[in-house]
C-alpha cells in the first residue's frame, strides 16, 4: 500500500526520534531532473529497528542520507529528537551528525593503516577529547562488540565481519541516539550476517538506540520491527 500520510507509527510526536514532513529530493541531470524522493511523510519512534528495502534506484540510500543530514531535502522538513535538522547551517549539522549518529557501511570504511581500537578513536576526532580518554571509549566501544581482543589489529588481518563490529563500534562510540546502516550485511556470510542483525537489534532493544538499515536481504528486513519500502522515491509500508 502506498501513502502520502505518515504510516505509523507513534502516537505523539514528542515520543519520535524522527519526523519526516512531506520529504521530496530532486537531483539534475544534464538538461532534465531525477526525483529520487516524493512526498515522503514518516514517523519513526525511539528505540525502534526499522528496515528499509526497494529496488536499486528507489531511493532507499537517498533516504538514509537525509536522515543522516548528508543530503538536505529539496521540499519539505526533517526533525531529529526535535530539532528541525534539514534547514540547519552546516556547522550546526556537522555537530549533529558527529554527536548523534552513527553511520555503518557495506564496505566498512576502516583506514587500513590503523589498528581497530584506532579506527574506532577516529569518530571522537570532531569531540577534540583527550587520547586516553579517547583511546578508553574506544576500547570500551569494541568490548561491547565482543572485539576487545582484536584491538591492536589491522583491518586487514581480521574477517569481514570482525571488520563490520569494528565499524558498528565506530559508530557507537560517540552514544549516538541514531544508527545509520547502509547494507550492512551485503558482503557477509548468513551466520556472519546474523550475527550482525542480531547486534544491532540488541542496540536498540538494550541501549534504546534508533537503528535504521537499508537491505536488499530480506532475511534481514524481517528481523525489524518496522518495515518501509522505497519505489520510485515514494514510501509504502509493508
């Protein structure tokens, strides 16, 4: 079913970690425009795990990108925890994002020169924090991920999904009240890819943390509480 209203999900707006208002993003190309989004209207509660699926193309990256404040909207109005994010200076965004979200990639993003607990440390970089203060979140970040002994090693001498919990790490070592994930689990193994679910579904059911994932797995989307799919830039709920 597709709607233009917003498709659930709380009751009061004051209890959301996102609203969307009639979100829409356009895109030039050469002489003509892509709509990536349209009328995209959504709610999305604290603590949730939501899942976002649709063909390549539809918009589901888009999407994540301006929850993250990495896209501003072309129409319509973002709020984040109850800041209008989506018309914020850059400064201000900036701060946001480095406080708030965290972001989880497919590919992992780690710098392959940097042993894990220094690639964690390298979220905290805009936080101007002390090292060792640094360095002791970082630590405590990769013990929460069942990684604390690998800290001391590079990227490249540890499996693609000890790599991702260095990630998923990464993106918890700030507190963030949002998690972010774009395919997370698109080059794992299924074990290895459960296993991943299975740690971002206890951030939000644990620590209260609002994950949101982009995936073509459907394994992984029923995993969610909350389900959307993104076609042709507009959201349906499944």
């Amino acid at each position: 079913m597709t709607t233009n209203q917003s498709p659930m999900l709380t009751d009061s707006a004051s209890i959301s970690m996102y609203e969307l208002d009639n979100i829409g993003k356009e895109f030039p190309k050469g002489s003509s425009t892509v709509i990536a989004l349209e009328n995209v209207s959504l709610s999305i509660p604290r603590a949730a795990m939501v899942s976002v699926q649709g063909p390549t193309g539809g918009g589901k990256s888009t999407l994540l990108q301006i929850l993250g404040g990495l896209e501003r909207p072309t129409t319509g109005s973002v709020t984040l925890n109850g800041t209008e994010i989506s018309s914020l200076r850059d400064g201000r965004l900036s701060q946001i994002r480095a406080e708030s979200i965290g972001f989880v990639f497919q590919n992992y993003n780690l710098i392959p020169t940097l042993s894990a607990v220094e690639n964690v440390q390298t979220a905290l970089v805009p936080t101007k924090i002390s090292n060792k203060e640094a360095q002791h979140r970082a630590l405590r970040a990769l013990e929460s991920v069942n990684l604390l002994d690998r800290a001391h090693h590079l990227p490249g001498e540890l499996s693609g999904g000890q790599q991702q919990r260095v990630a998923i790490a990464r993106a918890l070592v700030k507190n963030p009240e949002v998690i972010l994930a774009d395919e997370p689990t698109g080059n794992l193994d299924e074990q290895t890819r459960d296993d991943i679910i299975g740690l971002l579904e206890g951030l939000a059911q644990d620590q209260g943390i609002t994950v949101i994932v982009v995936t073509h797995d459907s394994t992984v989307a029923k995993r969610a509480q909350i389900h959307l799919r993104i076609d042709n830039g507009k959201l349906e709920t499944l």
